[in-house]
C-alpha cells in the first residue's frame, strides 16, 4: 500500500532518539522538522516515513477489522494553511478548542499559540500522544488529548472545533454533522482545512441540510465565493 500519491513528504532532520523522547516506535522512525507559519516557528516530530505504516502487522489487522489507515501520520499540505490562518485569528484567551482528527497536530499546536486551550482528539492513540508531545516541547504542558470515535461522542461542548482534511470520505460526512450537532457549543464555529477535494461539496450541501452556513476562506484569508476542487480552502461553519 502506499499513499505517496497524496502527499510528498520531505523530512528535514532524521533522528534516532528525540530530546525528551516519550514516543512509542513506529515503523521508519521519528524526525523532527520545524515550520515558519506567520511569523511563528513551530518545530514537532512526526513519522519520519508514513508511508512505512501502512505495512505494519497491526494497521494492517486495524484496516481489516475498521477500513483503519493511519492518515495521522502524514503533513497534509492544507494543514499548513489552516494554521496559518489560525495563528491570524483574534482569538478571546483560553477560549476552548477541540482538534478533531489532530494527526501530527500542526493545527492544534498553531491554535496553543494563538492563544487557545486546545484539546487533541484523534481516533488514533498514537496520535494523542504525538500531539501532546509536540505541545510539551513548545512549552504547552497544560494541553489536553482524548482518543475520540465520532461514532461514541462525549457529554461535552467546545466554543471552537477544528479539522483538516477531513473530508476525504463520504462515509465520514454524516458523523461529521453528529459532531456539530452534539459538540459545537451554541455560537460556536468549527473551521475545515480542505485541500480542495472533490467530496467538499457534497459535505458542504448535508451543511445546508442540516441547519448549517458556511463561509468560504482561501490560503490568504480572502472570502471565495463557492468551493474549489485542487486547491486549499477554508470552511468556516457555524449554526444558521
């Protein structure tokens, strides 16, 4: 299996032992890159070769049993964006964020330093533990992570929701719209990074259907006018 057809990734440092490290192993490894976002330096560790995963004997048992791949492990490119566009908000201090499906956790850790409370979700527990490792080693002790089904959602709502790349599969719209309708907090907003992918519009129309607005953002924070297929977009969703 391979998933290079999606992302390139380039690793910038290969490291055998990270500074501090509390990672479980995975297959290829860990390195550890650093990303200039607006003005922001935000280093991390991630999967030195995600594509290395996807031939474990236990994601390979988690496929058969769940159609489980470890999109976690990958830098999508829209991710990149996103939290930039993050990092730009005006956010109110400590105002409640929750990182759905958090991966490698760029996002989350761009919402930390915006000054957000960020939680980390992530079906995936080896993510989890990513996310909050990452968050520790920019100076973020007090972030939270929850491993999180969104087909067994918790008694709890967030002010603020985020994701990225989400989106790829239709299966996964409808649990999507549970989540808005059983964790976005009333006047609260979720934000989507997309990287232009051809089922946002089908998402975006059960949006519409299920008592949702959406707005339209592009990589340099101007308002589009209607969805895009191949290139990164902003979906900004609140309650209608």
């Amino acid at each position: 299996m391979t998933l290079s057809d999606l992302h390139e990734y380039r690793p910038d440092h290969q490291c055998n032992a990270l500074p501090g490290n509390d990672l479980p192993p995975v297959p290829g490894g860990w390195v550890e890159r650093t990303i200039e976002i607006a003005g922001h330096a935000l280093s991390l560790a991630l999967p030195a070769s995600p594509d290395a995963l996807l031939d474990d004997p236990e994601v390979l048992k988690a496929h058969e049993r769940d159609e489980y791949m470890p999109y976690w492990a990958y830098l999508w490119p829209a991710s990149i964006h996103m939290a930039g566009a993050v990092l730009r908000q005006a956010w109110a201090p400590g105002t409640a964020a929750l990182e759905l499906g958090a991966g490698v956790g760029l996002v989350g850790l761009a919402g930390l330093q915006a000054g957000l409370a960020v939680t980390f979700s992530d079906y995936d527990a080896t993510s989890v533990d990513l996310c909050l490792h990452n968050a520790r080693r920019l100076g973020f002790s007090t972030a939270q992570g929850k491993i999180l089904d969104w087909r067994r959602l918790p008694a709890e709502t967030y002010p603020v929701l985020l994701g990225c790349e989400l989106l790829y599969e239709d299966r996964n719209h409808d649990l999507l719209i549970d989540v808005f309708h059983n964790l976005l907090a009333p006047g609260g907003t979720a934000w989507f990074g997309d990287g232009g992918r051809a089922r946002a519009e089908r998402f975006c129309r059960l949006l519409i259907e299920a008592g949702y607005r959406y707005d339209l953002i592009d990589e340099q924070g101007q308002p589009l006018s209607q969805l895009r297929v191949g290139r990164y977009q902003l979906i900004q969703v609140q309650r209608a």
